[in-house]
C-alpha cells in the first residue's frame, strides 16, 4: 500500500492553521494569555521573555505577520491588539491589521514599553514571521472562545 499513492491530499483539521507545534502551543493558552507575532527583525530571542518560541520565517517577507494572524484567527478569539507605535506616518500594515480585527482597535505602544510588554510572564507564545514591513510586530491578549 502506498500511502502517497492514495491519500487525498488533505488534512485532518477544520481550522485554518496547521502547523502542529504551533496548535499545540495555542491549546496552552488561556483568558488573558497574549501571543507575540514579530517581524523578521524583532528580537525574539532577547525580547520575549520565557514565551516559546516558534520560528516560522521561511524567506524575506514569507509568512507575513497578516498571514500568520489570520491563520490564528481560525483558532483563537482575541479581546485586545498592541502593535508599535510607529515614528511618523501610520504604516500600511496597520490598515490591513483593522481589515482583518474588523471592530478591535489598535492600540499603540512604544517601543521599548512595546519590548517590556513582550517579555511580560503572561506572554505565552512568541511566533517570528517572514515579514519585513516596519512597525509589523502585534501583541494579541486571548479571551474566551464566544459560541454561536
């Protein structure tokens, strides 16, 4: 029998998000937990405190952080979103950002408080992305899954 053969090519899973290290993190995570998804240039390692961490830049600007937060939106409901706030004009990426929260608001953070926040002990998952746009890093706090 030759499974490749055979198979129909699909998955198992009826969310949007596949990756099994990443599932399984998200699973930990409870009401008030947050999610870091940083750039290709945020300091992961030196400013995530003891979040794990799941590295999933593949190439220059592959997955993108709009890419990654909507494959989590498949699995997680989120009550609150900080991003960076941005010296000078408002980033593009903040535009799709809204697009895709429909009705949550941005809310803007300094740098360094942005970093401070990030290694916070309730940051439970740190995820790197692909994505090189400037101010493309998100802090997502989790809140309970709303049925119906």
């Amino acid at each position: 029998f030759d499974f490749w053969k055979n198979a129909k090519g699909g998955t198992m899973l009826k969310t949007g998000c596949i990756h099994p290290p990443l599932l399984s993190a998200l699973s930990y995570c409870g009401h008030g937990d947050k999610i870091l998804i940083g750039s290709a240039n945020y300091p992961l390692q030196s400013r995530s405190g003891e979040a794990e961490r799941i590295y999933l830049g593949l190439s220059r600007g592959l997955p993108t952080s709009t890419d990654i937060l909507k494959s989590l939106l498949s699995v997680i409901q989120v009550e609150r979103v900080q991003v960076m706030a941005p010296e000078g004009p408002e980033p593009e990426v903040f535009r799709e950002y809204r697009e895709i929260l429909e009705d949550l608001p941005l809310e803007p953070c300094g740098r360094f408080p942005f970093y401070e926040t990030c290694e916070g002990k309730d940051v439970r998952l740190a995820i790197m992305s692909g994505d090189l746009r400037p101010y493309s890093n998100l802090l997502l706090t989790v809140t309970v899954v709303r049925e119906g």
